[in-house]
C-alpha cells in the first residue's frame, strides 16, 4: 500500500522544525536563531528535483535559515489548499512529513502522509508511513527514497555515482 501512494507523489512537503531540524533553535546574544540540517536530506531533495518531484515547506514560524519557505502561516491547512491548487495536483499526488498535532490537518489530507521517528504520538499513530529516522537525522532523506524507489527513480542516482567511480578508474 505504501509504494502504491509513493508511486503517486509527484509533490513532498516537510514541516521544519522538529522534520528537517530537530526541533531545537539556538538562539544568539544578538537576538538571531540558528538551526541545523542534515545534509543527507538536502541531498536527497536535490536528486528529488532533478528526477522531476517538487519540494516545499511549510512552517507556522519564521526564521531567515528557512526563507524560501511558506512560512509564519496561520493554517498550514489553507497555505497546503493554495499550493496544490497552484500546481494543480490532487491529495493523492502528495507526501507531506509532519511532526506535530498542528501538522494533522494537512496530514489528514495527503495521499500519503509520513512522520519521522520521533514525532510525537499523536502524530505517528495517525499517518502511512512513520521513518526510522528522527526529524533532523535523515528522516527526510528516508522519505524521498521511498517515493523514488517506489516511482523506478532511485537506480539511476546510485547508477550515477556508480558510473562516476568507474570514470575515475578508467
């Protein structure tokens, strides 16, 4: 059931904190905040895009490390209305990774919604799919190579970097 939804996604949506980070904010003496990224997730986004999936975020707060985001929105449900019916997609075309009860709404609409490990209890008791990984530590990474690999997509990356290590040989 799961790879049938994966197969379907051409959208991935993430929630920020506590999904892409691990929820925690360092805040500086001078008033500004820091988050940390796994780089395995941003890699598997980049592959994502070029394989032809759309990725966005969807955040109720504002920070200048996420800026190209739908972000500091009041209903995560509405801004999620608004971005597919700009892309003209139904439920069924996205994947949406929440980790918390305000993620539920959109959740709750998804054709396939998914948690990392450590979400709350809420949460992963209520979508498809819930990672191995914990938001911040490769739970997007996770998701992004279920729906490739569901859509025949993943070979070709792993093919890739395989033919550039032969490449280097030769």
């Amino acid at each position: 059931m799961i790879n049938d939804r994966a197969a379907k996604i051409r959208l991935v949506l993430f929630d920020v904190d506590g999904v892409l980070t691990d929820g925690k904010i360092l805040m500086h003496g001078d008033g500004t905040e820091s988050k940390q990224f796994d780089i395995k997730d941003g890699s598997a986004m980049v592959w994502a895009l070029r394989l032809g999936l759309q990725v966005g975020f969807l955040s109720a707060r504002v920070s200048a490390a996420t800026a190209l985001v739908h972000q500091g929105v009041a209903s995560k449900l509405e801004t999620y209305d608004q971005i597919a019916d700009s892309l003209m997609l139904d439920d069924e075309h996205v994947a949406y990774m929440g980790d918390d009860i305000l993620d539920l709404p959109v959740l709750s609409r998804v054709g396939l919604s998914t948690a990392p490990a450590d979400a709350s209890d809420d949460v992963r008791t209520r979508v498809h799919w819930v990672s191995a990984a914990r938001g911040g530590a490769g739970a997007a990474r996770e998701l992004i190579e279920l729906i490739l690999r569901a859509q025949g997509k993943w070979d070709s990356i792993v093919a890739t970097y395989m033919a550039e290590g032969q490449d280097q040989r030769a």
